[in-house]
C-alpha cells in the first residue's frame, strides 16, 4: 500500500498545478501555497511595474509577473497542454495557432477546475521561510504570511515551485555607473508607447529580444538591437538596427558596439533573462545557486542529500514545458509513495558530478545547466520510464523540433523574418490536422482497371467520366457507391477522432472524440485493425547542409493544392515522385522557374520539356542565407520557394503499445507479413501499410485475412 504524506507545494503556476494533480492522484495530503489572489504564475498578466525597474532594490515591492500586455506564446498551443490534457480550441475560444497569454491562464483556470485544485491552493499567502525542524528527521516547517499574520505548519515534504521568471539578471557593461540615460528589464515591460520618440538598445538575442524591439520600433524614434552573439555586423532591418554586443557606455548619453558603430541613447531595455531565486528556502548552504546553476540536483529534481522530501519542478528550460512539469511531477510524487525508489545518495551524486563533467568537456558554461537543448526528448523519455508511463508522442517531438529549427532560424535571421508566419506555412501546427494530401487537378498514376476490388471493379458508370486515369473526385464517388452497396455507411460514426488506442487485460479501450459536441467516449473492443492511411505526417528533407538559415519560404506537397500561389516565383522541388513531377509541370505555367531536384546518382543538369523554365538537378548540396541553392551537378539558383515532394511517415499517435510496435525510419514493426504484430497478435492489426503494390486489391486481401483470423477460420 502506497504512503500518504502531507506535501506543501509552492507556488500555484504551471508546475504548481502539475504537481498538486499528480500528489493528489497518489493519495498525498496537499497543501498549494500562492502569493497572488489567482493561480497561474507567471502567465497572469499584471501591468504593474517595480519601483526599481532593473530589480536590483531588494526592499521594492516585488511584481511576480513578467507578462507584457501583447504576449502571445512562442509555441503553439498543440505542445502547450498536458499529456491526458491537451490546450484545446474552445467552443468561443480563439483560434490562434499561438494563443494569447490570457487564453493560457484561462486554459490554467479550467485545468485547476477539472482535477478540483483550487481548493487545494491558499490564495495570497506568501512562503517567507521553509527549513528542516531538525536534521534528524525529514520533516519540514514552513512559514507563510497572509494579511500580515504569520502561521507556522509541519509537513512531511515540500515541493519547490515557484517559477524562474521575477529575478532580473543583468549584463555587464564597461561604464554603466555612469551612463544618464533610463534603464529597464523586460520583467517591467508592458506596452510601446512609453518609449514614443526614444532612442533605445535593447540587449538580448532571444525571441522575446527580437518581438519587444519590433513592437517599440513603431513609436521609438530608433531601436538598436544589440547581440552577445559572435560575428554580428551592423546592419538595419524594418526601423530596427543590429549591433554586436556593447563595448562600452559613457557619461554623456553614448552607447558604443564592438562593430565600431554608437549611438546616443536615451534608454537601455535589458531582454537578459532571469536568476532563479529561492529566497524563503534554508538548507544551510546544501542547495545553493551559482551562475543560474541549482545545485546539486538529481534530474534537476531531487537534492541527494534531502531527496525525496524536497523537490524542485520546472527548474530546466528549451524543453516542452508543459509535458516535463507533468512527468517531473508524475516522479515525485510516485517516490513520495514509495512506488517509485530513488537511487542512493552517493548513486545521485555520482550522476550529477557525470553531469557537470559532460558540460565542461563540450565547453557549456554552468549558467546553462538546466538547459536541455539537445537532450530535452532523452530527459522526458527518461522520466517517462521511471514512472512506467507513455512516452511524449512522437507527433508532439516532431512538432517541437520543427519549432527549434525554426525559431534558430529566426534568431539567426536576426528577425528578419516572421516567425510564427513561417511555423504556420509549414503545415506541422494546423490549427486541426488536415487529413488529406490531394491537390486540386490530381489524377490517379494508376488506370481504372488497377483501381477497384476483386468483385467490384472501377468501372466506367452511366454518365460518368471516361478517363482512364480518373480524377480524385471520381474514386470517391466510387467508394462512396462501394460503402452503399454492402451496407458500410450505418457501420461508421463520423466526425468521431480517436484519441487513444491501449490495451487493458484481454481488451482493447478506444477513446474517441466527438467534433459536433467535443464529448469523449470509451469503449472496450475485442480487437482493433488500423486502417488510418500514411498521407498527413510530411516527411521533410531536413539534412539539406544550411536549411535552417536559408531564408525563403519552405512548403510539403502534403500542403499543396493550386500553383496561383507559385506566381513568378523561383522554385525548387524536391523529389523524384510522380507528384515530384506532375507538381513540377503543373507549376511550371506559373512560376518564373522551375528546378527540380532528384536524390538519384548522376543526374546532370537538363531542361524538362514540360516547359521551357524547367530545370532537372542532382541533389542540393547546400542552401544559404543569401538565398543560393546549389546542386551537386555543379549549378546553383536563387530561390523564393522549396516545395518538398518527399513523401509521408507513418504516423499512429493515438495508439500505445508501450514500446511493442514502434515506427523507426519508416520501419513499422514489428508486423508479420506488414499486418500482425507477433505480440499483440491476432487482436491488433494493420491494413494499408505496403506501397509499390496494387493498392486496392491488397487492402482487400489483407483485410479477408485478419477476418478470416479473427473468426477462427485461419490460424
């Protein structure tokens, strides 16, 4: 039988919430401490500002709140929700791909409400000390205040949750105790207009950097953007002008960069970050904070020494936020249950000292510590294991990792493009996936005769078309006439999602999801077959050496639907397909150029005769900023548009097998004879998977055999 403990949790923000759900689900006794009069955290919007605008006063009133009034998230919402809970269009609600930071708090509200927390929470009731009783056993005191009154309460373990975004850290600048001018950090930004007619520097190189300096450039009279960041030459872009990092400030107004440039400015907005702070936290020096390094921590987690009755969530950052504050939860509270062992003290440091050496010889300095970049999916994965639950779906990885590549493409653009214009334009973060890959004037590449069944051929109907390769429109209307004629269309519950495919005992559980009224239903099956088709997750060609500061628009075929948009555009394909081609004809009407470039050895470059702009390539060989695509074959183009016609991956993100059937470079396995997995046999089954076949006949037979299997007629 598991323990139940009492746990104080503080802090009521996204890790806050995460963590009172899973120790709540566990059994424990939880008590949610909150500064403020709501929950949320850092995503509650307060358009007050400090007393000190750098933070650096430690008697001000401290605002914990670093929202400006036009924040939007700089991911969409797919990867903001929790794994069973995921950040949904609303009936009524906003249907951003990025959702403004009042949707998120109101996503946060209907979380708490759901899985009954708010009750849990102490509303304006400040942490200001929490420390051990005594170093002979594991329980903990804390003080809290509210209205002015203290109270002192005992627990059994106490989970650190206070978020990272209130303290300010600052650059240092050769000269700033004498520079005149105003200074500020993000963390008191709000709004423009309070920097109309000014000349400012904003220092920083991240997303918000960049968003901040492109919305105070409609009022400021100049923004100069400065970067820590290597090889940085003065240039200007929209209002806005780049700048190596600061060489020095002087006492008469002047700001001058390493590119030799200055400027006179009247304000330095500092976009630099923030220091994690534990202020009320005593443990006689054995957590501490060095260089944004919290430490020591088993997993970012756990302090060995005071493991596991105090915990840290939501300490690492370049990571899916949302889905490590739930699994870092999901561990705690499983170890505090006991149904999850932590390794030993000495096991715990040992593994951290790994860490720090791993750092030290690939030459990442210690404030990065609790960065994941790179790693972030081997963490969740990790944690994932520990508790024995599903991993992130790799539909959801796939998605941050387009993000990634993206956003670095952006920051090394410095900014130059729209960000978030560009994540929608690839077709990954639709606000509703969109099934279907057909383009407008598709045809079959197989002729009528191939098309049908073995006793309902694809024949040529009354007053039907007589083309032997028909349309799109007619192959529906086929298998409309096919469901009709043997009964299908009562079988079939449209507009039903599914969300979930896990086996439970000798059962199969589906849930699904209604669109009409957004109920979800579970229903237990003897057997399931996946017939879910593999034309919706793109494949893109994302090992072609300088995409990701490549400038020009990228789109998948899986997006494509009529060549207007491709008006007196330089384009490439890439691809070797039918579709490769056919799109490449089709575009060729209207586009300046067309050049297509194939993966097949020894290509020589060579005019298509479909049209006289269209060009054949060998592989690209790199892309550049500059906006050069060149070819193995010796040539290069500079090009508007990169239309990948790479094909699909097989995608099943509502089904959990826990591991037994996986897709590895478009590998599903394992299946016997592409249909049965071995293990899940004969009530777990997978039609549709082959290609290079005559499509129709093989479904057909497939699906005769995993019936006639089911029945017991074929062993």
């Amino acid at each position: 039988m598991s323990e139940s403990l009492k746990v104080a949790v503080i802090g009521a923000g996204v890790a806050g919430l995460a963590s009172a759900r899973e120790l709540k689900r566990e059994g424990h006794r939880v008590v949610v401490y909150e500064k403020s009069d709501q929950l949320g955290g850092t995503w509650v919007y307060d358009p007050r500002v400090e007393s000190d605008p750098l933070g650096l006063d430690p008697n001000r009133e401290i605002v914990h709140g670093s929202l400006y009034s036009s924040l939007c998230t700089n991911l969409p919402r797919q990867l903001m929700g929790f794994s069973d809970y995921p950040f949904e269009i609303k009936k009524n609600g906003e249907i951003r791909t990025f959702p403004r930071h009042g949707e998120v708090l109101q996503f946060l509200n209907e979380f708490a409400m759901d899985f009954g927390l708010v009750e849990l929470i102490r509303f304006n009731t400040e942490v200001v000390r929490v420390q051990r009783v005594d170093s002979r056993n594991d329980l903990w005191m804390v003080e809290s205040r509210k209205c002015g009154l203290s109270q002192e309460e005992t627990f059994d373990a106490v989970v650190v949750c206070n978020g990272h975004h209130t303290q300010p850290r600052l650059s240092d600048i050769p000269g700033i105790e004498k520079w005149p001018g105003e200074q500020i950090h993000s963390h008191n930004y709000r709004v423009p207009e309070t920097f109309q007619d000014q000349v400012v520097v904003v220092i920083g190189d991240s997303a918000s950097a960049h968003d901040i300096s492109g919305e105070i450039a409609k009022f400021a009279k100049e923004v100069h953007l400065s970067s820590r960041s290597p090889g940085v030459k003065v240039s200007n872009y929209d209002s806005i002008w780049q700048h190596s990092k600061i060489e020095c400030v002087y006492k008469n107004g002047d700001v001058s960069f390493e590119d030799g440039a200055s400027v006179h400015a009247d304000i330095i907005l500092y976009c630099t970050g923030y220091k994690f702070n534990f202020p009320f936290l005593e443990t006689d020096g054995i957590v501490s904070v060095d260089d944004n390094r919290v430490g020591p921590l088993y997993k970012h987690v756990f302090p060995p020494k005071l493991a596991p009755t105090l915990s840290f969530v939501g300490i690492p950052y370049w990571v899916l936020v949302f889905h490590m504050m739930e699994f870092q939860a999901r561990w705690v509270a499983r170890v505090l249950s006991g149904k999850v062992l932590l390794p030993s003290e000495k096991e715990m440091l040992a593994d951290i000292e790994k860490h720090y050496q791993r750092m030290e010889e690939v030459g990442k300095p210690k404030h990065h510590t609790h960065s994941l970049h790179s790693d972030e999916f081997e963490y969740l994965d990790w944690l994932a294991a520990e508790t024995g639950e599903a991993k992130v779906d790799e539909r959801l990885k796939e998605m941050y990792r387009t993000i990634y590549k993206l956003l670095a493409k952006f920051l090394a653009d410095r900014g130059r493009i729209n960000f978030k214009e560009m994540v929608v334009e690839t077709g990954v973060f639709e606000k509703e996936i969109v099934h279907s890959s057909l383009y407008s004037s598709l045809c079959t590449n197989f002729p009528r005769q191939l098309m049908g069944f073995s006793d309902y051929p694809f024949e040529i109907r009354k007053n039907g078309e007589l083309k032997t390769f028909p349309g799109h429109e007619e192959v529906l209307k086929f298998l409309n006439e096919f469901a009709r004629d043997f009964g299908l269309d009562e079988l079939i519950s449209f507009n039903t999602e599914v969300v979930r495919v896990k086996r439970v005992n000798d059962k199969w559980i589906v849930e699904s999801r209604t669109k009409t009224n957004d109920l979800n239903l579970e229903e237990a099956f003897d057997a399931v077959v996946v017939c879910n088709g593999h034309y919706t997750q793109p494949r893109i060609a994302v090992d072609i050496p300088g995409i990701e500061k490549w400038p020009g628009k990228q789109i998948h075929s899986h997006n494509y639907r009529v060549p207007e948009p491709f008006q007196d555009q330089v384009v490439v394909v890439i691809g070797h397909s039918a579709s490769a081609h056919d799109i490449s004809k089709e575009i060729a009407k209207l586009a300046k150029e067309v050049h297509l470039s194939s993966r097949s050895p020894n290509v020589r470059v060579s005019k298509l005769d479909y049209h006289d702009n269209t060009w054949q390539h060998s592989k690209i060989e790199r892309v550049y900023e500059s906006g050069e695509v060149s070819f193995q074959d010796g040539t290069s183009v500079h090009a508007d548009i990169i239309l990948h016609c790479t094909g699909f991956n097989y995608d099943f993100p509502f089904l959990e097998t826990n591991g037994i059937v996986t897709v590895d470079e478009r590998r599903v396995g394992p299946l016997y004879k592409h249909v049965f997995p071995p293990k899940l046999s004969p009530t777990l089954s997978f039609i549709g998977i082959p290609y290079a076949v005559v499509v129709f006949h093989m479904v057909e037979f497939q699906a005769r055999w995993v019936a006639s299997v089911l029945s017991g007629k074929v062993f």
